[in-house]
C-alpha cells in the first residue's frame, strides 16, 4: 500500500487526460483491490459506532481526532510528515472533502439508531449513481444508455430497500424512521463529492488527503464534546479510538489511493462492498435482518451497479 501511495505522490505535473480516462489493466487491479479491501473495513463500522454508545456529533470529533492521530504517528514513523505542506489549490481540494466528509458521517451516525447499520448503509450507498452523474458533469465521463436506465432500476430498488412499501411493522411508520432514511439521502449526496475530488487530487496522496479531512473534522467539532461532556467509560473510549484509527487512520487511506486509479463508474461498483459487508455484519452481531422486499431492493440496487460496472 506503501508504494502505491507513493507513486501517487512522485508525479511532478498532472497525468494526461487520457491517463485519467482510461486507467491500464494494472492500474484497475490495484484500485480494485484496494477498494475491496477499504470497503470490507469500513463495512465494520456500525459495530464501533453502536458499542461507544455516543451522539453523533461526539462520534464524528473522536473518529477525526484518532484518525489524525493514528495518520500523524504513521507519517512520522515513515518520514512523510512533510508531504502535509501543500500549494493552495491541493489545500482547497483537501479541505472541500474535509467538509463533505464530516457532513456524511455526522448524517450516518445520527441515522444509524433511527434505521439500523444495515438499512443506514445501503441507503448511503445510492451516492454511485450521484457519482456518474457528476463525473459526467465535472469529468466530462461519457453516460450511456445502459448507465442511465441503471439509475432509473437502482432508484426503484431504493424505494424498495427503505423497508417504506409493503411493511406493516410499527418502527417503519414512525417519524424517527423517516427522518432516518432523510438524513442517509442527504449524505450519500455528500458522499458522493469524495471519489470525485480523489480523482480532481491526483498529486496528493491519500494519507494526505485522509490527513487533512481528520484535521477539518477536529476543528468543526470540537466544541459540540468539550460544550457537552467527554465519554464516561473506557469502553467507550477504547470503541471510539478503535473507530478513528481503524475506519479513518486505514480505511480512508487504501480507499483514496483507490479511487485515485479507477473511473468513477468502476468506484460506482466497488463501494457496494461496504454496504454488502455491512448487512452481513448486522445480521450476524446485532440479529437485524431485511424483510423480503427490502433485500429484493438490495439485490436490484446492486444488479443496476453490475450493469454500470460491464458498460464502463
């Protein structure tokens, strides 16, 4: 992974476009593979988050603060502290995904508790198909047919994966439900700024790029935990250091250097890892489990992704 980033960061200008367009065989299996790796990671998440048992305000601030702790000890040990220092457009790159970043995990881990890990994280994951559409706005990427019929089944699928037709059960109906699934649809918007601004960054590496949006979320939220109290128990503690170490200080930085080597409609593909991982994740640990129609939507969402991952 090491290398990998490196190779990131020796280019001494910007690759040329049809680099970017069309990424070598090798590049792919590297970014593949990357991207498999960050998304089985991240699919973990919901169980840090539930067992530190904070709000999501706290969570995020401590997933940031142990990140750029973990991320500042990995620089130093390896001698790459120095590549923190950047020109003023890379500063203005990583601090826009700072925002956005800290945007999505405040929304997913204030919707986690309304709608479950599993039902939070599909939900989240609609944002591929946000990313093709601004990849074609923003990159000038080609949309086919294919990838906007994609779009139109992956919405259908969406609806179905929300538990909000054909349900009967009590929790669906209820506001805090609903406000749930609002708050996934607006951070998958969010979200789906992140791949692209990774590409628009070729010349920062990802333990920078994964740096400095720690760095953003410390700042942004460091008065909602020193306003309202620190955590109480070390458990909680050792679940949110756990948190910003692992899913920040590691997962962030394999999927930048990703992202980094792949075309926005492959990234599409590849972040459903995460959700697939997720699912599982819940059934096994917390015993949640879709209904019929739900994983029907699961299933059509990710068909459509298959779709726009042969068209690419």
């Amino acid at each position: 992974m090491h290398s990998t980033i490196q190779d990131m960061k020796s280019a001494t200008s910007s690759p040329p476009e049809s680099a970017v367009l069309a990424p070598s065989s090798t590049s792919e299996r590297q970014g593949t593979a990357l991207m498999v790796a960050g998304g089985l990671i991240l699919g973990t998440i919901g169980i840090f988050v539930e067992e530190a048992r904070q709000d999501p305000m706290t969570t995020v601030f401590f997933r940031c603060f142990f990140g750029m702790l973990a991320l500042s000890l990995w620089g130093a040990a390896t001698g790459r502290l120095h590549e923190l220092k950047l020109r003023w457009h890379e500063l203005t790159v990583a601090l826009g995904a700072g925002v956005l970043i800290v945007l999505n995990w405040v929304l997913f881990f204030a919707a986690i508790p309304r709608v479950s890990i599993a039902i939070a994280t599909v939900l989240f994951h609609i944002q591929p198909f946000f990313v093709i559409g601004l990849g074609a706005w923003w990159l000038g990427e080609r949309v086919s047919k294919a990838q906007v019929i994609a779009c139109v089944v992956a919405l259908a699928g969406l609806v179905l994966a929300t538990g909000l037709i054909g349900s009967k059960t009590s929790l669906i109906a209820t506001s805090s439900y609903q406000t749930g699934v609002a708050l996934c649809l607006v951070g998958a918007v969010a979200y789906a700024g992140l791949p692209l601004i990774a590409r628009k960054a070729k010349r920062v590496s990802s333990f920078v790029l994964s740096w400095w949006q720690s760095a953003v979320g410390v700042l942004l939220t460091a008065w909602w935990p020193l306003w309202h109290g620190l955590p109480q128990t070390t458990t909680a503690w050792l679940w949110l250091a756990g948190l910003g170490s692992i899913h920040s200080g590691v997962a962030y930085v394999i999927l930048y250097a990703g992202m980094s080597q792949l075309r926005t409609s492959r990234v599409a593909l590849l972040q459903f890892v995460y959700p697939l991982t997720a699912i599982v994740v819940d059934r096994v640990v917390y015993g949640h489990q879709l209904t019929a129609l739900q994983t029907v939507g699961v299933l059509i969402m990710a068909g459509a992704l298959w779709t726009v991952r042969r068209d690419s």
